[in-house]
C-alpha cells in the first residue's frame, strides 16, 4: 500500500480547526487562519524552547519554593525537600501527586520532546518510520502536550498556602524564587510543545529532511 503526503496532492491542514483545503487558497474557508503545510523552523524552535526550559529546571529545584515562617524563624523549603516533609507527615497520597506532578510530569516531557525532535531529525526513511513506530511517536506527542498543563499543582499548592497560613508572629508562608523558575519551565515546555510540528514525524515515510519540506509551486510557508 502506496502512502501519499497531504503536500504532495497540494492540501494542507489548518492548524485552528483541522479543515484540509487546498494550499493555493493562502487562507482556509473555515476560519480563515493563514494555511501552511508545516511550522517554519518548529525543530529549532522546540529545541531552543527545550534548552532553556532544561536550564531552568535546575534552579527550580535547588532554590526553595516557599519559605515558612514560624514564631519568627524561617524555614525554606525546596520542591524535593517540601515531598519528604510531606512524606515524613504521612500525607502519602498528596506527597505522591505533588511528586509527580512536579517531578516526574515536567521532566517526562522534557525527554518526550527531546526524543521527538531527535527522532524526526536523525531518522531516515530506512530507519524507524514504519506506521507503529510513527503512531508511538505521535502517541507521545500527544501524551506530552496533555500532561503539561498538570505541573503547575505545586505552584498552585504553594499560591493556596501564601494566602491562607498568615497568621502574623506565629506563622507565615512566603513563596521562594524557585517558583518563578518553576513556572517558567512549566509555561516554556507548554509552547515548545505548540512549536513542534507532529507532522514532521510522519514526513519520514517521505522525506529524510521533514523540517525542510517546501510547498509545491513555490508557496511561503
């Protein structure tokens, strides 16, 4: 059984609401969004995206999240340091959510894009690009982009506490810098995950160079 591209029967999917029209049109006719048959330099940018969201990952975990202040004395706590708190209180159930969703949640989808980005750039079409490996990798793509919006429950965790432990001389909740970075890692891998192009993935069946596909006739992308 033959596979033919979208590109190469001149069509292409909006990126808004998923109509398949001609790229001759420029626009679609649904919505009117700008038609293109994939994102300009999605791998560049997804890996630029994904560097720095690596870099602030680090500084997220090492500076404390929230500062707890009891009868004047101040207690930082760290993500990890927070978990174990939390673990040594027996509060299991909330220590395993906030572990994985802060822990386990943002670095998956680091290496989920990484590989996906390496996957469609050093396979060629002899490698890895038969349908079920092309269907797992989009799987992960999508898995990805789901989980991400589930990593801000520590930040949410920690906002909930600020504003309800004030309880002035006796106890306070400040939240650390470590959530500034934590946030930002979590909002960066969010448009790194919109940046990639899942298209690309199945372009190894037709082109050991997806990122570079062109549209017919000379149309921008």
């Amino acid at each position: 059984m033959s596979h033919v591209s979208a590109v190469s029967r001149e069509q292409v999917t909006c990126h808004t609401c998923y109509k398949v029209s001609p790229i001759q049109m420029g626009h679609c006719p649904r919505c009117h969004a700008e038609l293109h048959p994939r994102k300009k330099n999605s791998i560049q940018h997804t890996m630029a995206l994904l560097i720095t969201a690596s870099l602030l990952y680090i500084p997220a975990n090492l500076y404390p999240i929230m500062i707890t202040s009891h009868l004047g004395q101040a207690e930082p706590s760290t993500i990890l340091g927070g978990i174990w708190t939390l673990f040594e209180m027996g509060a299991y159930p909330v220590g395993t959510i906030i572990f994985l969703a802060s822990v386990i949640v943002p670095l998956a989808k680091l290496l989920a894009l990484f590989y996906l980005c390496w996957a469609v750039t050093a396979f060629d079409s002899q490698g890895l690009s038969d349908d079920a490996s092309l269907k797992r990798q989009t799987q992960l793509f999508r898995i990805a982009e789901f989980m991400g919006k589930w990593s801000m429950v520590d930040v949410f965790v920690v906002s909930i506490l600020v504003s309800l432990v004030q309880i002035q001389g006796l106890m306070t909740v400040e939240p650390g810098i470590a959530g500034l970075s934590f946030s930002a890692v979590v909002i960066i891998t969010m448009i790194a995950a919109e940046s990639f192009d899942p298209r690309l993935i199945w372009d190894l069946k037709h082109n050991p160079q997806p990122d570079t596909v062109s549209p017919p006739h000379g149309e921008p992308q």
